[in-house]
C-alpha cells in the first residue's frame, strides 16, 4: 500500500529495520538515520515529487518498502527491501511494478536505480522486470569496498509484442515506398516473421508507446563478424514514427535509445541504410552523427 502523509512514524520503523537488515544494500547507514527527527520522515512522505510504498503481511506486519522520486527527466527507484521472512514470495516483484506504474503516470521517461554489484537476487529481479546496465559504476557510498551499477528501464521503448503487429505493419505502410510493398496487417506472413524475430536473441522489434498506444518502430539486429577483431555491430531498420507522433522528437529519442542499447552491449559499431530518395532523413541521421561513408546495393529477388 501507498504510505500518505500520516504514516512518517511507519516508514521509520520498517526503513530502519531495512537498514539493519541489510545495510550493504543501501547508500545510507542506520546508525545516520535513527537519529533523524520524526520531522524528517513527515518530510520524506509529503514531497510531491516522490511516493512510497509498503508490503503488508495479512496480520498488517510491513514486510517490504519501496520510493520512486522523480529527478529531472527520470524517475529514480531507492530503498527497495524486502524482509527475510518475505523473501521468494513475489513481494519485490510486487513492489517494483507498483513503482513504475507510478513512474509511467509522470513525464519520467524512465527509471532508473542502483544495485549491489553482490546483490545477485536483487538483480535478477531487476532484470526480470526490463532493466538493463547503463555502464555507470560507483563505490557504494556506505560501504566504498562494495561496487554498485545503475540500472535502467525505459517507459517509452519495450519489445514489441504478437498484439503490436498490425500497428507496426501500419506505420511501415504509411509512406510513399512503403504503401508499395506492404500488405494486410493480418497476412499470416507477418505473424511468422514476428515469431521468428522474436526467438532470436539478435533481434529486436522494439516499439515506443505513450498512453497505451505505439507510436514508433525499429528492429535491431546484432551481427557477428571476424572484422575489428570480431566486434558486435547493430544494425538499425525500419523506423518509423506515427503520423501522429512526428515533429515531436520522437524519432531522435529512438536512435538515441538505439545507441544506448548498442552501447549496452558492447557493440563496436551502431550502422544503418536509408533510401537515396529519402533526403530528410539523411539530414535526420547526420544531425546524430551518422556520416553516408559507404555506398549501399541491394538486388530484389520479388516476393514469394
């Protein structure tokens, strides 16, 4: 449940009790905030740029806590704990997705936290919800000896999932050279190549959504080589923005996220094609700091 602003005397004990617990877990010691006055935990639950929440055992014993605190374009995760005798239960990943339907009714664009580099049931439950690393390190401020890494989870980008195909279908038609080529959104075809994308682990069909609807596209395709010393590249296709969605700096968030998730990976080399016809996004992809340094051919072997 939500803690409101009558409960700072709640969030003291069950916060405290984490920090004893687990106090490699977090930035900050017990012993620093058992001495914070009660005005201070008052002031903690009526800022409006953050929430918090507690899980509740059926008797009313608090067994778990976590705050969501909005900084910038970003929403940031903190204090999330859960009691041993809670632990395997669901009440983290219970937590977490309380946490980030919160962040999704923000202008956060997405959330991000920070983990333990040795809290490995922390971060596989992390993981399990779409986070992934950012590369950015730190010594713990508690504890220097123990390194922790940033963890991000963005709530405009996802996989895209079997349901989003006839709105992805529709966004790659809605062009000159795409109402040429494209067919029905609900051709069979299409439906297998989804699946078929979907169980590679080198390919992703990533939609951006806001407000429930998709609103943009583009696949992913990470490519082995024996070149630069076998390095991974990724290969960016098929974006596309919502006739709705453009002018919105949308597509710039998306080669962006693209670059992130690139880096993410360790790929040497982010690369892309565009049709010579086509103009605008050229200018589009060189303001990014793509540079037109090969020349493309492609041989068209008809439709089966």
């Amino acid at each position: 449940m939500q803690l409101g602003a009558g409960d700072g005397e709640r969030l003291r004990s069950v916060r405290l009790r984490a920090l004893q617990d687990s106090p490699d877990a977090f930035g900050s010691s017990y012993g620093k905030e058992a001495d914070f006055p009660p005005g201070k935990w008052a002031e903690r639950l009526q800022n409006t740029g953050s929430r918090w929440w507690v899980a509740e055992e059926p008797d009313g014993a608090d067994v778990g806590l976590v705050c969501v605190r909005l900084e910038e374009s970003h929403a940031h995760l903190i204090s999330m704990w859960v009691a041993p005798e809670a632990r395997g239960r669901g009440v983290g990943s219970l937590l977490v997705d309380e946490a980030v339907a919160w962040a999704r009714t923000t202008e956060a664009k997405e959330v991000r936290l920070w983990a333990v580099d040795q809290n490995h049931a922390a971060r596989t439950l992390y993981a399990g919800k779409g986070f992934v690393p950012t590369g950015e390190v730190m010594a713990l401020p508690s504890n220097p000896a123990l390194m922790e890494s940033q963890y991000m989870l963005s709530l405009i980008f996802r996989r895209a999932r079997k349901e989003d195909v006839p709105a992805i279908v529709a966004m790659l038609a809605d062009d000159p050279l795409g109402a040429t080529r494209e067919g029905d959104p609900a051709d069979e075809r299409y439906l297998a190549a989804f699946d078929r994308i979907d169980a590679n682990p080198y390919d992703e069909l990533i939609v951006a959504e806001r407000d429930g609807k998709v609103v943009g596209t583009m696949q992913l395709t990470y490519l082995a080589g024996l070149s630069r010393l076998g390095a991974e590249r990724c290969l960016i296709e098929a974006v596309r923005v919502g006739a709705a969605a453009r002018g919105q700096g949308l597509g710039r968030e998306m080669i962006h996220w693209a670059i992130g998730r690139a880096r993410e990976r360790g790929c040497a080399m982010v690369q892309l094609t565009s049709d010579k016809s086509r103009t605008d996004a050229h200018r589009f992809y060189g303001s990014l700091g793509f540079t037109a340094s090969h020349e493309g051919f492609k041989l068209s072997l008809g439709q089966g």
